[in-house]
C-alpha cells in the first residue's frame, strides 16, 4: 500500500508539471479532459485518493505520454514537447499559406488567359461578321 501511494505522489509531482507547462491553470486543464476540476483537485490535493484509470484515460485524451506520467520515464507529451508541436504547426501554417499563395497566382495566371481567349473568339467573331457582310454587299 505504501508503494501505491508513493507512486501516486510522484504521478501527482507530474501532474503539477503538466498543469505548469500548460499555463499553470487546473480547471482549464479539467476542461480540456473533459472532466470535473474538483475531482482533478480532490486527487492532486488529497494524500488519500489514489490516482484513477479514468483520470489516466482523461490525461490520455490531451495526449499526454502514460509512460512518462506513471513512470517518469520519455516525454511528456506523445509526440514530443508542446513547443516542438507548436513549431511543427507553424511550419505546417506557413505550407499551406505558401500553397495558397501559389494557387492564388494560378488562379489570376489563369484569368488572364481566358480574358486573353475570350478576346481573341470576339474578335475572330468580328472578323467573320464584317467578312460575311462584305461577301453580302
């Protein structure tokens, strides 16, 4: 029993990184897991109540590394730290603007060739309708 519950003090201390790495406020944190801020706080501030599978499954959900939370042991985060995700996001945003851009100019590149096309058939129209009124006279 002793075990158990030194275990739950050390997951408890990784708890309290987690809420600090993500701006240190608990009941946004429950919000985000979907799950009441007292039972978060009953079971980081009580010495008595053990650490849950749902409140696992609840960390699981904001993709927290199980290993790491029971254990100690990787990073915090399943893929990587919140930073490192932060930049791959940004990386990824400053893609798709890249790729909109391109778009954008293809778009106008392909405006500009069907004003171009729609010119050309009006005066190829014109042509034909003063050469078929010169034939007539």
């Amino acid at each position: 029993m002793i075990e158990t519950l030194e275990k739950d003090v050390s997951i408890k201390s990784r708890i309290g990184e987690i809420v600090a790495d993500r701006g240190g406020n608990r009941t946004k944190l429950a919000d985000e897991m979907e799950i009441s801020p007292a039972y978060l706080a009953s079971v980081i501030n009580s010495p008595d109540k053990n650490v849950t599978s749902k409140l696992l499954k609840a960390f699981a959900t904001i993709e927290i590394n199980l290993n790491w939370l029971v254990t100690g042991g990787g990073e915090m985060y399943e893929n990587g730290s919140m930073r490192d995700r932060a930049m791959k996001a940004e990386n990824r945003v400053a893609d798709l603007e890249r790729d909109l851009m391109r778009a954008h100019a293809i778009g106008e590149e392909l405006k500009t060739m069907w004003k171009q096309e729609i010119a050309k058939a009006v005066e190829k129209g014109l042509e034909n309708e003063t050469h078929n009124d010169v034939q007539t006279n």
